[in-house]
C-alpha cells in the first residue's frame, strides 16, 4: 500500500451516482481524531477540518483529481505546467512578485504545489490570526488565475528544464522504463511531467480547459487544520467559496483500465545504475495489483500480505536468506504492495551480493524460488502464515493508522492523498475492514495477482559490472534500460 507502513498507496471506491460522488457521514467513523469533521458546500467542494490549539497557526491546502491520471498523450505534462502557473499571477496579485509580496504578508514560511499521478495540490501554513487571508489567497489563485500569454511563455522554460534534467537522472530514467512497461497501454498516467514537445506547444485554450473542467469545486476539497474555530472556519469557507460555481462531473465517464496482466512471459531488463555500489545488485520484481476502483476487497489482502512478508522471522525472509542468493540478512529484501487507482503495483525486491556467481543467475534463481516455491505456497500452505502473525500484522497496521494522526499537517496530508485517489470514507473505513480480512482473503489475492502471472524483472547494477557481465546477461535474455529507449515517448 505504501504510505507509512502501508508503504506507498491503498485505496478505495464510493460509487454512488458518479465515482466520485461524495458521502455526508451520518456518524462520526471509528479511526476520526478528535476535533475532527466534514462538510460538503452546495457546489460540491469538500472541506475538512481538524481542530488542533498545540500551536497558533492553521495549515491549508486545497486539491484536485487530476493529474497524471487526466492525461492523454497529447495534454501529458500540461496539468504540471498548469501548477506552475498558478503562483504566476491571478485578480488580486497580478504578478509572481505580487504573489511573492502576498507570503510574506500572510506570515508563510514555506508554500508549495505538486502534480502527482491522481492529484494536484497547493498548501502552505500561515498564522491562526490571518486565516481568512489564507482562504482569500488560494480562492483567488485557483478561481481567477490571468494566465498571461508572456508568464505562460516564459514557464515554458523552468519546466522544459525540469523535464530535461530527468534525462540524466538514474532513478528517473529506471522508473520510467518500468512504468513504460508495466503499464503499455497508458504509461503517460505514471508522468506527471510528461513531455517536452507538449508543453512547448501549449497553448492559454488548452490550460483554460484544465480550468474549466478540474479546476471546479465538486472535483475539489479544501484541507484546513490547527489553531481553527470550526464553526467559524466553516462560515468563512462558505464566504469566500460559496459563490465557486459547480461543473459538469470530469468523472461522469469511468476510466479505461490499465492492462491487467501486460506480460506473456517474464520480462527481464538490466540497468547499468552509476549509483549502485560495484558489490551488490539490486533486484525488483514487478506485477500488476489491484485497481481499488475495480477490486477493492483485495486491497485488504494485499496490505496485510505485504506486511506479512515484512517479517525478519517469517518463513519468506527465511527462506530467502537461507536459498544463498547473497542477500545479507532479513533486513535487505522484502515486498509491498501500492495501492492506486489506476496502477496498482506489486514489488519483490532484493540486495544480492555480488560473488563469483553471474548476477543474471542468481536472478533468476531468486525469481524460480518464488513463483515456484513461495508463491504457490502461500495459497497452498495453510501454515505458511502463523495465525499469530496474521492478527500481529493486523495490529501493526491499526498502530500505524494512528501515528498518521499525530501531526496535523501530516494527518491532512494523508487524508488528502486517500480522498484523491479513494475516498476518505475507505480511509476511516480500512480497519474495521482489516480485522475482517482472513487468511482465505490473502489467499485469493495471491492467487489472482501472483501465481502462475509473469512479471517484469529489474537488476539495477554498477556500469564497470555490467561491462565485465555484459555477454552473460545478453545471452540470459536481459535487454539493457538505456536513456533514449527509457521513456515512453521516445
């Protein structure tokens, strides 16, 4: 899953009407931290509050769904630029510099916007005492940016660079070429960033329509926390985004699936990485996971597999350690999985020492031991998983749920990243539905994602040792991830 312990994403679908429909809670749901509530506005923007007095300021941010989800192959990398845009000017402070002027007036410290896969957000923390100026800042910024041609122009640069700087980044250039094939048929929804040749051809018409259709209150949620009164916060969110005027649902059509099972046999690519050290490889094995818009009950067996698996004494560490693969000890291989809405993924990965042994061979040794030994048993072996283990991973997954809330911007962050990509509702809903979950429910998950599925196999190493490994991996069947070949649109 992926976030905290759930280590990257997990989430989850309310189908009432559209998708995203969104729900009032008749009760308040078991895992809500006190002081905490929601509101829907008539024009469909959602607000949450989190009342929190431990220090004199209150954290803002407001979010969209879109994102690297929304793009085609033409607009990739257009919701990205059109973030940059908004701190460019807009009605009240019509230049950057004016807006720059308006932080240091509201007391901001550190203000910011990203563009990830299913969300885009702006947020910044400002003195309990200018929270009305806060609210006033991030209206007029996302409801009436100028969008000027010269401002538009000259962005077109800063984030041209930005593009072009990930062309001779190691982790950037693997991740594409993983996503470039674990997910053919829309691999531009895996980069925000997209390309250069979109956004040098972007025009105002195409950002307007970024506008018009994301940028509206009933695809957007407002995430304000600390030193608040809620009562009085809530009035001026009505004050100030009342009169925001709703649009026609961007989710009414549901969206095409990604590939669920892309490979026909396994896949194994090499990348000579100049940041690995020459003594280890670095291996992760990838399939396709659950789509919590399309399976969201095996979500629930995925996360608690994945922590199942995170056990230094459980028999897949064991068993791991003991097949002498060069792995060091239980602390160097694992596995997750994260939990999206579109691209659910799942990882094996593992450090392997380097030896006399070819690193092509112990991959492949590693990759048999676990679809045919480890992977099978987990569905077949009724004690593969202690019961004890099965309720301590439980237990660690709730424990895990509650230091999320600890902070207040951390707790709004987290929630903001579930109603993006789920729903806050399976967010407050996800360990009553863990305790459910059963060994039964890990099994079919296994089943269904893992045995019998090929998958894409990745070994990061040194450049001097794939030089000096080069024939043999040739001659295994490994392609090699190179720049030009990594990116999807190249």
């Amino acid at each position: 899953m992926k976030v905290g312990i759930r280590r990257w994403p997990l989430v989850l679908m309310v189908m009432v009407g559209s998708i995203w429909a969104p729900l009032l809670w008749s009760e308040i749901p078991e895992g809500t931290p006190r002081g905490f509530s929601r509101q829907v506005l008539d024009n469909g923007l959602e607000v949450f509050l989190y009342e929190n007095h431990s220090t004199p300021l209150v954290y803002i941010e407001i979010a969209f769904r879109c994102g690297g989800i929304t793009q085609d192959e033409r607009t990739a990398g257009l919701f990205h630029f059109y973030e940059h845009l908004m701190f460019k000017g807009n009605s009240r402070y019509p230049t950057a510099a004016a807006v720059q002027t308006a932080y240091l007036d509201l007391g901001v410290s550190q203000w910011n916007g990203s563009t990830g896969s299913e969300y885009v957000n702006y947020y910044f923390t400002v003195p309990s005492h200018m929270i009305r100026e806060g609210l006033e800042f991030w209206s007029f910024a996302i409801r009436e940016p100028l969008l000027k041609e010269e401002e538009i122009e000259r962005e077109k640069g800063v984030v041209i660079s930005e593009i072009t700087g990930d062309f001779s980044d190691p982790d950037q250039i693997f991740q594409a070429a993983v996503d470039k094939h674990l997910f053919p048929r829309y691999p531009w929804r895996r980069d925000p960033r997209g390309t250069v040749e979109n956004v040098r051809s972007c025009t105002r018409d195409d950002l307007l329509r970024i506008k018009n259709t994301y940028y509206v209150p009933n695809n957007a949620a407002l995430f304000i926390g600390g030193d608040i009164d809620p009562v009085k916060t809530l009035a001026l969110v009505k004050e100030i985004y009342g009169s925001w005027k709703a649009a026609p649902d961007p989710w009414a059509t549901a969206l095409s699936p990604q590939v669920d099972k892309p490979f026909q046999k396994p896949l194994f690519l090499v990348y000579p990485d100049s940041t690995v050290n020459p003594r280890i490889g670095v291996v992760s094995i990838y399939y396709r996971g659950p789509d919590v818009q399309r399976d969201t009950n095996a979500t629930y067996g995925a996360d608690v597999w994945g922590t199942l698996l995170d056990n230094p004494a459980g028999r897949y560490k064991t068993r791991l350690i003991q097949a002498n693969l060069g792995i060091p000890d239980p602390r160097y291989t694992g596995a997750w999985y994260w939990t999206q809405r579109d691209g659910g993924q799942i990882v094996f990965w593992a450090y392997l020492l380097r030896d006399e042994r070819p690193f092509s061979q112990k991959v492949r040794s590693l990759y048999e031991l676990l679809s045919q030994q480890e992977i099978p048993a987990m569905v077949q072996d009724p004690a593969y998983f202690s019961a004890e283990e099965f309720e301590l991973v439980k237990q660690v997954l709730e424990n895990q749920q509650i230091l999320e809330q600890e902070t207040v911007e951390g707790f709004l962050r987290n929630l903001r990243f579930w109603w993006a990509s789920a729903s806050t509702d399976y967010y407050f809903s996800y360990m009553k539905n863990l305790r459910s979950t059963t060994k039964e429910a890990v099994s079919r998950y296994v089943q269904q994602y893992l045995l019998g599925t090929a998958p894409l196999i990745t070994l990061r190493i040194h450049p001097s040792v794939y030089e000096q490994e080069k024939k043999r991996l040739e001659s295994d069947g490994f392609t090699v991830i190179t720049e030009d070949k990594a990116f999807w649109w190249k």
